[in-house]
C-alpha cells in the first residue's frame, strides 16, 4: 500500500500530521467537505507535534473535510456506518486534529468522530476515537472484572488505549465479550489530578489486529451511556470475509499479547 505525506502549514507553523493510505473512502461524502488541499513539500525536519493556540484551531477546523454516512477503511478491509448526528475526520485529517488539541501525535488512530453540529476549535468535544492496531490477531478471553483489576494493579503496564492513564480504580460496566466485540467502561485516577475520570472503550477484533473505539475522561453520569453508545457504534463495523476474526484459531499471525492485556495494558 502506498503511503503519502503531508504537512499542513499554519501562518508559519507546520503541523506534524502523519500519513494517509490512498485506501480511506466514505459515501455520501458531507455537504460541507472542503475543497482537497494541495499537499506542500515535505520538509526535512517537521516540528514535533504539539497543542495549536485557538487561531490555529480555528485556521484548521476551515480546512478539514467532515465525512457522513458510510466509512471504509480498504487497507484492513473494514467498514462502518457514521450515526446520524455524527461526522467524522479519517486517515491524515483525524491525526492532525487530535494532534492540534492533546499535542501528541497518535500513530494509531484512523478516526476522530463528533457531533454533526460541532467542529474542532468548539470547547468540551465529546469525541469519538478510533485507532487501529496491526499486532495480529488477538487470543484468549476476558476473565472476570476482580482478576482483571487485580491484573491491572500488579503487572508491568504497556499502554496500548486511549484513556487518561494514571490508576485504573474500577469498572463502571464490566468488560463484556459478544462474539468479536468487547464493551466496557472504567473509573480511573490520571497522574496529579484531584478528581476521578472514566473512559469507554469497545474493541472489535479482526485477524489481522484489533478495532478500537474510545471515549476519554467523560464524567460519572456519562460513564455508561457512553459506553452504549461504542456498543452501537461497534455493532455498525462489517471486515471483509477474509479480514474478520476467524472461527477458528489456526496458523493465524498471533499478537503478543492477550486479550486481557488488552484490556488490562499489561504484559
């Protein structure tokens, strides 16, 4: 698959933004979707990723195209449905957009998704994340919610969701498989903070890797319409034959880890 890359430059800043396979697509494109951009030379050392001030927030959310209806992601041979009140930015543009408000670069996501009516230089985006992980196909179960808080207190961590990291306290809805789709949301306490915050996750797993879905630092009420919401949102995702998770496990590429270190970030 071929990879392009391209800086967006802002006055005088540039904005390390990643790449995009030539594989993203969505129909029907939004009505608002901006004319494409002319993609500038790569120079030979972009800056680091870092927070846009509000006049570049508000220079970007001119610039990027906002997808409605369905998503399809040809390279790892998924698609998905956008919800209604929902637009989403894919590929390049999700990267860029994130980048621009946490300054930091995620090498994972292929998707930033939020309410229709908002854009990216709005305050208090509840946004949708979608990342992709091509580690191989993930075994194994999740166990019951005591071991896996257990798990998530006494093992090495390796960070591998989005979230607000810090110490997982508890389950708001305990991790739950259906099929190939894991839900769950959890309470945790991010580094220096005074309060609790709670994140929400659903992962669809594939042969080749697994889906993620994430909502990050919702309050207590949100904590699990949140995480019906990711449910539905997982319930949309169809692979291609050949890329869903298989019946059977069988001279598959296996991840290195499992599904409960998945869910846990642990060895």
């Amino acid at each position: 698959m071929r990879w392009q890359w391209m800086i967006l430059a802002l006055g005088s800043t540039a904005f390390c933004v990643g790449a995009r396979g030539a594989a993203d697509s969505a129909a029907p494109a939004s009505p608002e979707r901006s004319s494409t951009q002319p993609a500038s030379a790569l120079a030979d050392e972009a800056e680091p990723a870092r927070r846009a001030t509000a006049e570049e927030l508000r220079g970007l959310a001119g610039r990027v195209a906002f997808l409605r209806g369905r998503y399809a992601r040809e390279a790892i041979g998924m698609h998905l449905d956008i919800p209604r009140g929902q637009h989403m930015l894919a590929g390049t543009e999700a990267r860029r957009a994130d980048a621009a408000l946490r300054g930091v670069d995620d090498t994972h996501l292929i998707g930033w998704m939020i309410a229709q009516d908002r854009t990216i230089s709005d305050p208090n985006l509840r946004i949708v994340r979608l990342r992709w992980r091509h580690d191989g196909l993930v075994a194994g179960d999740a166990a019951d919610p005591a071991a896996l808080l257990d798990a998530a207190h006494t093992r090495p961590r390796v960070p591998r969701l989005a979230g607000s990291g810090g110490t997982l306290l508890r389950y708001d809805v305990a991790p739950e498989r259906e099929g190939s789709t894991i839900v769950w949301s959890e309470e945790r306490q991010p580094e220096g903070a005074a309060t609790s915050v709670h994140d929400c996750h659903a992962l669809r797993l594939a042969r080749k890797g697994v889906l993620e879905f994430s909502i990050v630092g919702v309050d207590a009420k949100a904590a699990q319409s949140c995480a019906d919401e990711l449910r539905s949102l997982a319930a949309t995702v169809r692979f291609d034959a050949e890329s869903d998770y298989p019946a059977r496990i069988q001279g598959e590429r296996l991840a290195a880890y499992s599904l409960s270190g998945m869910i846990t970030q642990t060895q």
